[in-house]
C-alpha cells in the first residue's frame, strides 16, 4: 500500500491542502502545535475509516461544519481513491467515489505509532482491549462483526438485567455465549503469533527481560453458560455483564512481572513500541504487503536505542511518515509545518535555523 497524495479540506488546524507522497521516509518537522499529529491522524482516518476521538465534531475546523479528506492510494499496480466526509456525529466513507462503510475499506492499510502509546502499558484495561480488538478486526472481517454483535448482545442485556427481567436471560445467555465463544477463541489462536513478534521486537529493542503476552480471562468457552447463570442474582443486583470477553484483560510481562504494575516508564515505552512493531509486522503477513508506517513525534523519544529503532522501522518499510520537531534524519522527502501548512523543502537543505533568509521566503509564502 502506497499513499500517493492526501488532500484535507476544514479539518482541524489544517489549511486547504493536497500533498503527494513518494516512496520512502517523508519527514514532517515544525514547532508544537504546527498541525503535524493533525496531519497523521488525517491520514490515519482516509486510509482505515477509524479515528478514536470522543466526537467527531472535534475533527472539523472551528467555525466550520462539515469535513472532508481524501487519499489517493497505489496498491497491487492499481490506483483508489478513498474519501471521508465529517458532518454533526456523521462520518461518511467512499472508496472510488462509491459509499462504503468502514469494513470494506483495507484492513491493513495503515500503522500509527505515537508517544501516547506508552498507556497501552500503564493505562487501563479497556485500552490493552481495544489494541487487541482493533488488531483483530484488521486481521479478521468476521471478528469485527462478531464482536459488534456481541457488544450489542452486552447492553442489550445490561437493559434487561436492569430492568430486572429475569425470565429473558436464557435467549440473552444463549446469544452471549455463543458470540463470546467465538471471540475468546479467536483471541486465543491471533495471540500465539502476535505474542511471538512482540517479545521478537522487545528483545530486538535491547530490553534484557522477555516480554509475554496473555490473557486474562473472566471465563472460558467450557464454563460461559455455568459462570452467567452462577452469577446471576449477582448480575441481576449490579444491572450488568460481568463475565465475558469485554471484561478481559491482556496483560503484558516483563521478565514474569506485569508490566503495568512493575515496569518503567522506559521499559513501558519499549514495551508499547513492540506491541506497534509486532502489529505491523501481523498486518504485513496477513496481507502480503507492507502498511503505511506513521511515526508521530520522534523527537519526542529522548532514548537513543529506541530513536534509533523507530528510524530504523521507518527505513525498513517501503512507505513512511515520521513527524518531529526536528528533522528526520534520513529523510528522502521533507515538509516544513507551521500553522497548519506544509512547504516542501528540498531534503538536501541545512537546518532552517542556519539559513535565517530562506526561513524568512518560506514565512512570506506562508
Ligand atoms: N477542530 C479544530 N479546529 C481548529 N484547530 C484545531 C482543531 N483541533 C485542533 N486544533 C488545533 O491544532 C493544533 C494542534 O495541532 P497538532 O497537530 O496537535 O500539532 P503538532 O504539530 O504539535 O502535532 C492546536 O493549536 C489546536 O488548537
Ligand atoms: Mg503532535
């Protein structure tokens, strides 16, 4: 997968723009708040469909109320365009100019690395989860759904327990075990590999202490209909769900203590980079091809093993985009950003603050 060109139109800081993209690393440099994560986070959304704001309302330009982004993609010898459109809680998708809703897109289309990431490790369990489940999605069309239809299964019950309805809880029960079943066994079978790349990655990371993968589960696919029928005047009591593959959590150690609890901040950030690496790497086997790496804010990484390692990662795969406040090295494309534009500077070019007069053209462009 190659993104040939990303056009944005009201989207957040972002000015007007298209901007092509070759091969290679592109570097994105600027001050804080240029719009460079603003930039990523577009791209993210044209290539996946997916974005993990709260509202969508965040995305379009203050004052501004509906917006759109396009990327113009190069795979397997043949040229798409996919669109998005952003209005008031809307969220429309075209690929090639026909409406499509997020399944359909690519499912592996696209990585995005960022220093955030670190609360996959320190952060709750609900995030460890959706890692997980967006990864498997990607992996699997049928789980996506399945676990859609099994997250409506959840409230939907929930409803019903809180209403105290008892006597509906034999169908409730059947459709959560069934939908459950296929989840945990899923989850099972994509963690033997995904488990595999990641203490991979951790090590090639130089971290001493092997990392683990494992999940910790409420329940089994053998004891689902026993365990919700034991709890239920439990289940009845507190209006909800509480065994099942929505409550599980995977859990990450490090030298056979978990990670969120004992681990680093360093050793976490190593961590959260292997989870990234190993997706990468799962999304490329499962399709054959090489997703677009987006790096935001390299800079922001202050350990020279794991700059260099994110650099590396960016020099390995066909396409990357890696933003910072300063300038990526090894770059084969570079853009200036500020203010939500992006000038692109010939890569062969000194740092900006030596060259006060060519700094001074590209503000009176700008
Ligand atoms: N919906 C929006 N409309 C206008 N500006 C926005 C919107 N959302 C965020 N911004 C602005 O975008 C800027 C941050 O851009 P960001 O991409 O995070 O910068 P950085 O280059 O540091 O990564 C902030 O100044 C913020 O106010
Ligand atoms: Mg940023």
């Amino acid at each position: 997968m190659r993104l040939e060109s990303l056009s944005t139109l009201n989207y957040r800081n972002l000015a007007p723009c298209t901007l092509r993209f070759g091969a290679g690393v592109t570097g994105v440099f600027g001050e804080n708040g240029a719009g460079k994560t603003n930039l990523l986070e577009a791209i993210y959304l044209a290539l996946t469909g997916q974005t993990d704001v709260g509202r969508l309302e965040q995305l379009v330009q203050s004052g501004e109320s509906e917006a759109y982004v396009r990327a113009d993609l190069e795979s397997g010898g043949s040229l798409s365009v996919q669109e998005v459109g952003l209005g008031r809680g809307r969220r429309q998708l075209k690929v090639d100019g026909v409406r499509v809703r997020a399944g359909d897109l690519p499912r592996g289309s696209a990585v995005w690395i960022r220093p955030e990431d670190s609360e996959l490790v320190f952060g709750s369990p609900t995030l460890r989860r959706a890692y997980l489940d967006s990864l498997l999605s990607r992996l699997s069309a049928r789980y996506g759904q399945q676990l859609g239809r099994y997250e409506r299964t959840v409230s939907q019950r929930n409803a019903a327990l809180k209403g105290g309805e008892a006597w509906a809880m034999a169908v409730w029960d059947d459709a959560l075990v069934k939908l459950g079943t296929e989840i945990i066994t899923f989850r099972r079978r994509a963690l033997t590999r995904l488990g595999e790349l990641a203490t991979d990655a951790n090590a090639a990371l130089g971290s001493r202490k092997t990392l683990e993968l494992k999940l910790l589960e409420t329940t089994t696919p053998e004891t689902y209909a026993a365990d919700l029928t034991g709890r239920r005047a439990e289940e009845l009591a507190r209006g909800s769900t509480v065994s099942g593959p929505h409550r599980d959590d995977l859990v990450l150690t490090l030298g056979g203590f978990s990670a969120s609890e004992y681990a680093s901040r360093g050793e976490g950030r190593t961590v959260a980079l292997a989870l990234r690496r190993a997706e990468l790497e799962l999304l490329a086997e499962r399709f054959g091809e090489q997703p677009v790496l987006l790096i935001d804010d390299f800079s922001a990484e202050l350990d020279p093993g794991r700059r260099a390692f994110l650099l590396e990662l960016a020099a390995g795969v066909p396409q990357a985009i890696v933003t910072g406040t300063e300038r990526p090295p090894g770059a084969a494309a570079q853009y200036w950003a500020q203010s939500g534009r992006f000038t692109p500077l010939d890569p062969l070019d000194g740092p900006l603050d030596m060259k006060p007069e060519k700094k001074a053209e590209l503000e009176e462009v700008h």
